[in-house]
C-alpha cells in the first residue's frame, strides 16, 4: 500500500464560525483556567466572548483593519487566547512570535510579515520589542498584555479593551458578530514562521478552512468529553498546541495554562487534566525518573519493580493485540498497578484519559512502557504546513511505532522515494512572498512534499526519518539517524544524542550526558572534580559513557552503529541556535558548531 484516503473532507469553514457555534452551546464558568495568587482562576464563555469583541473593537479604534498582520509574542495564557480570537473575528492574521527567541530574531518575521501592531505579554518581552523597535519597518503599536504600562509599550491590554468597550454601543454585538461571519474559509487566519533548520524561517499562510478542517477531522478520531480539562503547555506560538487548544474549546472542554513548561509536573498534580499535549522529550525525562527511582531505592523496590514492570508488559503485549488478558495476568496487572504504577499516575493528577505526543518521533520502548503502565500517549504526525495533523492514533486504534492513521479530509501517499506526500484541506496556501518556495513544496497536482520517510502498513503511517537527516556514508550506506539517537537517549546517563557522518567514512555519536546521574556515578566512585569538564576528560567517565550508549546499540548493522563517541558539557538550546522552538536538532548546525570535535574523530583513520 502506498497511498491512503482518510474519508470524506468536512465541509469548509472558518474559525470565527466555531468560535461562535462553541460559545453557543457552552456557557461554562471555566473555558479557561490561568494560575493567579496561588490557585487556578477561571474565566467563563460569557466572558471570553465579551472581551474578544472588545478587543476586536479596540483594534478597529486604533487602526488595525482588516486583512492587517499582527504580531502576538507571549507565552501561554488567556490574554493569548482572547487576543488571538479578537484577530480571527475582525478578519485580521495574526503572526505568532516565540517568545523565547532573542531579539535579533524577531525582527524578520515582523518585518516580513508586515506586522502593524504587537502584543506581547511581559515587561521583559516589552524590553526586547523595545530594542529592536527601530529595525521593525511596520509596527506601529506595541500592547502590553500587563499593567501598569511596561517599558518599550505603548498601551495596555486593558487600555485597548476599555476602547473597545466605549464602542460597544447597543445593537454593536449583533452587528460585530455579522461581520465577523463574513470572514471566508480561504482568509489567512496566521502567518506561523517555520524556524527550520537552515535559512531564514519562512512565513506559513495557514487559511481559516486549513485549521477548522484539521479540528474537525480530529474530532473523528478522538472522544471527548465535555467539562473535561486539559494542560496547555507547548509553545501557542506553534501550531501543534494551537489547534490542539482549539479543538478543546470547541469540544467543550476547559483548557488550563500551565505557568511554565518548568512548572508542569507540579501544574499537573494541581490541575489534574484529562488532556495534555506533549513532545517526546517530556516522556524520555519521565520515563528517564521512574527508572531512576526504581534502581535507587534499594534491592527490594528494584525487584518489586521489575517485576510489575514484566507484568505489564505481557499485559499490554495481551491488549496491543486486541485480546483479553486471562484472568490471573489480569490480577497480577492490577497488584503492579497498586504497587507501582498507581504512583506514576497519581503524578499527572490522577485523571489523565491520554497524551498526544507530536512534534518527533517517540521511542516506541517509551510509548509502549507508559501503555503498560496505564498511561496512553496518542502518537500522532504533521507539519506546521498541514496545520498540523496528517494523521493520529484513536485510543482504541493504538499501534505501537506508528503515528495511527490518516484522518478524514486527508490523502497521503508514499513516494518512490519514501517520502510522505499529503493532500486535502489542511495544506496551506503557501510561503508567504515566496512562490518559489511554495512551488519547491507543492507540486503542480497539489501534493505537499513533507520531506519525511515513512511507511503504510495496513492504513496505519510510520515515519522512519526526515529525508534530509538521512545519513549517507562515504561507502553509499543509508543510515536512519533518528531511531537510533532515539534508542541511545534511553539510557539513563544520556540526555542528548546526534549522530554525525553524512558523507564520511563512517557514522559518529556526539552525547551530552545527564549530568545528574553521572555524577551521582563519579561520586560513588570517589572521583573528585570541581568542572564537569574535567570529568570529560578522564578515562573513568570515557569508558563508563562508552559502556552505556554501547549497550543501546545492540541489532544495529555493522555500517549503522556509531564507531567513535565524543562526549559534550552542555545540552543543545534555542538561544545558541542549536535547536528549534519546539526542540529539534538542528542537525547541520551541531556539525559546523563541534566541527573541530567531529573532525578529532575521524583523525587517524585510513
């Protein structure tokens, strides 16, 4: 099988209808929910309703018309939401900003984009707006979501709402609402500019329908219920959480912010959601810290929790394969669920229905290990270019190593090459001001080329690699880097792995270890240090780090399997441009930036 239809498209439509279709069949208290003095706050559909057509009419007070770009840098939070909701109903693009990117590079995408006005969320994001104001050709106003008016801001949201409020005359909501029904399905709703990994990021034109479809769509794959609660925590600015948090409005269901991506274990136990949407990078230190614990408790805990660990996996291996597990695994399944696993639940807050993992590829030994375990991670795949979603594991359509099946609306199809191509209603319209980009990745029948690898099995959609990551030896062996990077940060003294080796002889791991347990290790082996770069150094650490991430390389082809392994002090990060916004590698990057290490290990050999 090479290519798949997930069903029929739903019929197009904009956001600014579900928004008004949601408001009128919910009247919640808590549409959402944002941490303030201590304790989650709630604010009612009634309330959102109002103060987005206040700040819609506060936008119109101050010039912004439609068919204007807006920029919005802020982490996750209501003012988000209602800003955002505010620029879809007025028929405005709104142009999401990472508010952990320094201030050299906001600049493009503002100008770019052509951006009027900007919101942003703190004093400190006010700061950074301010000292590159000069450089922003068209922003004439910047809004600062706090009061009282920051540094670098010229009003306050409260200051733009009380404008819109003097204008919200008799008969006014009736008339904004009209005319917010007029935006079209084909209007751009944002403008997402895509980090990548070379290049300056590039304007995504994600239309009203691109986004309202992929809702729609989902919701054919997923059960919801309404007055549950879900955990926003990923970036907003991306548009994985972003048309998750859609999709839980317009179900009904009330959507809590986290107060950091740092605070979220902790936001978990408070909340206690039924929803949250994840990268794989959260399950790998989760799972990373039950490990931890197990081995760190003492003979008895370590014993106890293997073998729970062993029951649950023949109780999944049972369920996986759409059997019944007997009657005494069942009881052996819930003694492990008592003795262990009940704890690891209790951790996301007791009520939690399932994940959805995206962005990258998750371990299939961690997705299956949260599974036996009683935590369900919904794995699913897309691009910020299809809006996202391609396609989604349903909670009873799980299958481990896939990333579930195309949703409806979706067509894709499988390359000679490998690559993944998609058509249907969640595919942009392009780049914005690059038709030559935009041809690049759509060709002329429609398809969008997504430049990963990945497989059909049975209508469920398996991604092997990216197509640009894929390794190519010296001698013309194909090399996958992910799975294997994947395997190695399995071990509990690895927290960063990138294999290097495009065009050379033979492929290299370069590993940033956790510091944390190797330097428990170090101490219960009396080596003393005063600089973790000391600890690099010594042939102890060397062998010890040669040891564990050889011991996840087991099965691999002989051409597959890193030869050397050079160890670094830091973790990858945004700021230094070694990863994007949401985490992943930038693979080129790391090899120009440690190119004097990758180059030391490649010296010597014929």
């Amino acid at each position: 099988m090479n290519h798949v239809n997930g069903g029929p498209r739903p019929a197009p439509t904009t956001l600014t209808a579900l928004f008004f279709q949601t408001l009128e069949r919910f009247n919640a208290p808590d549409a959402y929910q944002f941490k303030k003095d201590g304790k989650y706050t709630p604010i009612s559909h009634a309330t959102v309703l109002e103060r987005s057509r206040h700040l819609s009419l506060g936008l119109t007070a101050i010039g912004v018309q439609r068919g204007d770009r807006v920029g919005l840098m802020s982490e996750n939070r209501p003012e988000w939401a209602l800003t955002d909701w505010a620029c879809l109903c007025s028929g405005m693009t709104d142009v999401p900003i990472y508010p952990t990117l320094p201030a050299d590079q906001i600049v493009h995408p503002l100008n770019d984009s052509g951006a009027v006005a900007l919101f942003v969320s703190t004093p400190d994001q006010a700061s950074k707006a301010a000292s590159v104001r000069a450089q922003l050709k068209t922003v004439r106003t910047i809004i600062s979501f706090t009061t009282p008016k920051p540094i670098g801001a010229d009003m306050t949201l409260a200051e733009l709402e009380a404008k819109g409020k003097a204008l919200d005359v008799a008969g006014k909501a009736d008339e904004w609402r009209a005319a917010a029904l007029t935006v079209k399905p084909d209007d751009l709703a944002t403008l997402i500019y895509t980090s990548g990994t070379t290049g300056l990021p590039k304007g995504v034109m994600l239309t009203h329908d691109n986004i309202a479809s992929n809702v729609q769509s989902s919701r054919d794959r997923l059960t919801i219920r309404q007055g549950e609660v879900a955990l926003s925590f990923l970036p907003l600015s991306h548009i994985f959480e972003r048309t998750g948090d859609y999709f839980w409005f317009t179900s009904g269901v009330s959507i809590a912010y986290a107060e950091s991506i740092d605070t979220v274990p902790f936001n978990l136990s408070e909340v206690k959601p039924h929803y949250a949407m994840s990268v794989p990078r959260l399950f790998e230190k989760m799972y990373a810290r039950v490990l931890e614990n197990a081995v760190s408790g003492g003979a008895l805990k370590a014993r106890i929790f293997g073998w729970a660990r062993d029951v649950a996996d023949r109780w999944a291996n049972e369920k996986l394969a759409g059997r019944e597990p007997g009657a005494f695994l069942g009881w052996q399944y819930g003694l492990a669920q008592r003795l262990v696993f009940s704890k690891l639940k209790e951790r996301t807050g007791g009520r939690l229905r399932f994940f959805v993992s995206g962005g990258a590829p998750l371990a299939p030994s961690i997705n299956k290990f949260f599974y036996a375990a009683g935590l369900t991670i919904l794995e699913g795949y897309g691009l910020t270019e299809t809006s996202p979603v391609i396609a989604v594991s349903g909670e009873k359509s799980i299958r481990i190593g896939s990333v579930g099946k195309v949703v409806s609306g979706v067509e894709v199809r499988i390359a000679e090459d490998g690559e993944i191509l998609t058509k249907g209603p969640h595919v942009m319209k392009g780049y914005f001001n690059r038709p030559d980009a935009t041809a690049e990745a759509i060709d002329p029948d429609g398809w969008f080329h997504t430049g990963d690898i990945g497989v059909l099995e049975d209508g469920y959609l398996r991604i092997t690699d990216r197509k640009k990551d894929i390794i190519v030896t010296a001698g013309g062996k194909n090399i996958a880097p992910q799975p294997i990077e994947n395997r190695v940060k399995m071990n509990k003294y690895v927290s960063q792995a990138v294999m290097i080796g495009d065009k050379r002889k033979f492929p290299v791991i370069l590993i940033v270890p956790n510091w944390d347990n190797l330097e428990k290790w170090a101490g219960l082996k009396n080596i003393i240090w005063t600089q973790r770069s000391q600890l690099l150094e010594m042939p102890t650490i060397r062998a010890k780090m040669d040891k564990e991430v050889r011991s996840q390389l087991d099965g691999l082809a002989s051409f597959e399997s890193p030869k050397k392994i050079a160890l670094l002090e830091h973790d990858f990060s945004i700021e230094r441009g070694e990863l994007t916004p949401k985490l992943s590698v930038k693979r080129r990057v790391i090899d120009q930036t440690y190119k004097a290490v990758i180059d030391a290990l490649y010296e010597g050999d014929d």
